[in-house]
C-alpha cells in the first residue's frame, strides 16, 4: 500500500492537493493511505520551501504548486513499480 503525504498548512491549494490525491487513487483503483501533514517540523524535514507538497512513500514529488491529476497518477504508478 502506497503512503502518499499532503504537506501543508490546511490552506485552499493544500486542500485542492489532497483532493486531486483521493481522487486519483480513486479513479486508479489502488490502496493508499492519504495523510495530512500540517506541523512545520515535519514539513521542513522533507526540504520543502513552500506548500502544498506532495509526498509519495517517503520521495517529495512535488512542492510550491498544485500538479495536476495527470502527473499525480504518473507519480503513483511510478511508485508502484518501485514498491
């Protein structure tokens, strides 16, 4: 199962990003455990600069923007190869 972190404060962008995560895994039809992160400590121990960021078993994918769906499910089945 893939662990997939939102990294953010909770604000508009880092709500859209966990929106598009959900539902990508969703429409992918795999199991992953969706998780928010919103403590600044452990935001920062990922070298994020700014939020949202987008974590996928441990590996930043993604920081400062929001990605689409489409590159949130290249990453995903990436990720699954790898695991």
């Amino acid at each position: 199962m893939l662990t997939i972190k939102v990294l953010g404060s909770g604000c508009a962008n880092c709500k859209r990003v966990e929106q598009i995560a959900r539902k990508v895994v969703s429409d992918m039809g795999i199991e992953a455990d969706v998780v928010k992160v919103t403590d600044y400590n452990d935001i920062a121990s990922y070298n994020v600069l700014s939020t949202p960021g987008l974590v996928i078993n441990e590996k930043l994918v993604s920081s400062g923007r929001i990605p689409t769906p489409a590159e949130v499910a290249t990453w995903l089945a990436n990720a699954l190869e790898t695991a």
